[in-house]
C-alpha cells in the first residue's frame, strides 16, 4: 500500500512541522532531496569531510585547504562536537560550512521518527551550542535512510547530501595514490567528493589532500563547500519543483513575484 503509507507520512511530516494549532492547507512537508552532484557548467567541485571535529586532523585539514584557497562542508558528529566546541570555532573562523552528521551517528534506518528526530536535532544542537550555526545539510551516517527518515528529515528542512566521487578514505590501510587516483579520476564540475578528518587514522586522506588540492587547481577547478556548489548551481529550482519519480531538472526561470514557497525557504537558508 505504498500510497496510504506516503500520505501517512505526508501527514506526520505536515504534523510536525505544523504542530497541532495549525490550520488546514497548510503546505505539503516533501521528503528530504538527496543530492550527489549539481548540474552546473562551471568548473566547481565540493570537498566534504565526515565524522569530525577531530582536535588531531581537522586543523590540519584546515591548514591545507587555507594553503589551496579551498573550502569544504565538515558533517560534524554532535558527540565529537560536545568533545571539542573549539575546534568546531576553528572551522567556523576558516570560513567553512558545518553540516549535521546526527548526534551519535545512527543508522537513520528502521528507527522510529521520534529516534530519528531526537538524532538529527540533537546533531544540530551540539552545533549550535558550540557556536556554530543552524546546519540545514544533512549526511546519512553510513548513507543509510528509509522513507521515515528521509520524510523527518524533510520536516526539519534538511538536504541530505551524499557524494559522486567515494575516496573510500575510511578503509583502514588504504593508500595515499589510491585516493588520489579516485580523487582525480572522478572529479569533474559539480561533483561532490566524500573524505572523513576523523576519527583516526587520517594520514593517508592528509597525505592524498596535499596532492589532490593543487592538481584540481592546475586543471581549473576552485574546490567550494557544498552550499557554494548548491547557489552556482540550478538546485534552488529543481527544489521549488514537486518531485516524482524522474525528478526533473529544469532551468530556473525568472519569476521574480511567483517564488515558490520552497524556493522561498531554501534561498533563505542559503542566502
Ligand atoms: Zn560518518
């Protein structure tokens, strides 16, 4: 019965967000839009490292990418953000974008939607707390989700972001030229790479960093965060667009008096 359970969760999604006070006809709550790359014609690539802040790598993350004018998204982990709110001020004060990679890194599957609300919000909680600023992208822990989450995930306005070009960095004795050869391989406009600055053994992924920043930059590329890849792109149209099964991506047309209220919502969030 996959139409009663999606207007299940279209009703628990409007619930949440609306609360009980809320009149009727409000908007519909969508589930959270998966990203992996943007179309875009512009030599852009988006860096992201997961499960920091990381007092041992991430400022040396920080330090390579400040060598290279590159910026990058960090899906921060809540628990390792309570462990270190200083360095989560260093990435912020690099001019970095923070994402929420949840509270303790759950698997954002077969969990009730209050687990998974208690996991994202307190995600974005430990950030705020430590002086960052409301995340509204959002990384599967795992890259695991099910039409629960994904419907919570929405409620709560996030993007889920995943990636195009997997550096498998997490694998334990995983070589420096592995990485870079995916890295450089696979890079190309638009595209989102997926390294991790925590929680050990980083030195390989540092190593292949030091090599990949400046190669992209030879080849033309400027390395931006995910939310600079997402305002150069044609994302904030395709979001304004209901989505069905094919997901159309269409060019944003000028409608200066006609903005969807979901444009409306993104445009400020990105802005
Ligand atoms: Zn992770």
């Amino acid at each position: 019965m996959p139409l009663l359970r999606a207007a299940t969760l279209a009703a628990l999604g409007a619930m949440m967000l609306a609360g009980p006070g809320k009149p009727e006809g409000s908007p519909q709550v969508l589930p959270a839009q998966t990203i992996k790359s943007v179309p875009t014609s512009k030599k852009l690539i988006a860096f992201t490292f997961d499960d920091g802040p990381n007092r041992r790598y991430t400022p040396k993350v920080l330090a390579l990418l400040a060598q290279h004018h590159a910026h990058a998204t960090f899906f921060v982990i809540g628990q390792e953000v309570v462990r270190c709110p200083d360095v989560i001020q260093s990435i912020k004060n690099a001019g970095m974008e923070i994402g929420n990679h949840g509270l303790h890194h759950r698997w954002l599957r077969k969990m009730t939607p209050g687990a998974v609300k208690e996991d994202v919000t307190g995600g974005a909680d430990a950030i705020v707390a430590a002086g960052g600023p409301k995340p509204y992208l959002y990384r599967l822990p795992a890259a695991l989700s099910d039409d629960v989450s994904r419907s919570v995930l929405g409620t709560l306005r996030y993007t889920i972001v995943s990636w195009s070009v997997d550096t498998r960095d997490w694998r334990r004795g995983i070589s420096t030229d592995r990485i870079v050869k995916t890295v450089l391989h696979d890079a190309a406009p638009g595209r989102i790479v997926i390294m991790h600055d925590g929680p050990a053994h980083r030195e390989a992924t540092l190593a292949a960093l030091a090599q990949v920043l400046p190669a992209l930059e030879g080849q033309g590329y400027r390395i931006v965060s995910v939310g600079e890849l997402l305002r150069n792109s044609e994302f904030a149209a395709q979001r304004a667009i209901p989505p069905s099964a094919a997901r159309p991506i269409a060019k944003p047309k000028p409608r200066p008096h006609s903005r969807g209220w979901l444009q409306s919502i993104w445009l400020r969030r990105i802005g």
